[in-house]
C-alpha cells in the first residue's frame, strides 16, 4: 500500500500450457511486468520437466499472455541441471 492509501496496480498475466496436454490458465496471476512473467514461467516450465518428464517434448511450452490476450513469450518445457 503506498502512502497516499493506493494500491499500486500490478499487472495479471495468464501461464497457458500448450501441446499435448493443454491446459488455459484462467486465473492468472499478478507480475510486475512482462520480465518477471517470463521468468515465472520459466520456473514452471522447469519444476514441470522435473516432476512429469513425459511433458518434455517438443511443441509442449507455457504461453505468457496479457490482460488483453496479447502473447509475449513461448518457454519450451525443459530439464535444467538443478
């Protein structure tokens, strides 16, 4: 809450997954920008390898979408050294 009693406004963006398994994320979450979004999926993308590896395939990703539906990034599932 800043000083003057109004919340500061963060964005909602949308973690789609895609491919053989899809699933549309309904109810997004909060990110500062566009920047922290991606990485947030990232994230995902990499905890989903490690506890389902059967996703890891090409053509399965995480979708980041906007409040208006606009795409900004595709992040491919992938195993990472952990």
């Amino acid at each position: 809450m800043l000083g003057s009693g109004f919340c500061e406004y963060m964005p909602r963006y949308f973690l789609h997954l895609v491919g053989e398994a899809p699933a549309r994320d309904r109810v997004g979450h909060e990110c500062e920008n566009d920047d922290q979004a991606t990485e947030d999926a990232r994230l995902i993308a990499q905890r989903l390898c490690r506890e389902k590896p059967e996703m890891f395939r090409d053509g399965n990703y995480i979708c980041v979408t906007d409040e208006d539906d606009e795409e900004i990034v595709r992040v491919p599932l992938a195993f990472t050294a952990a």
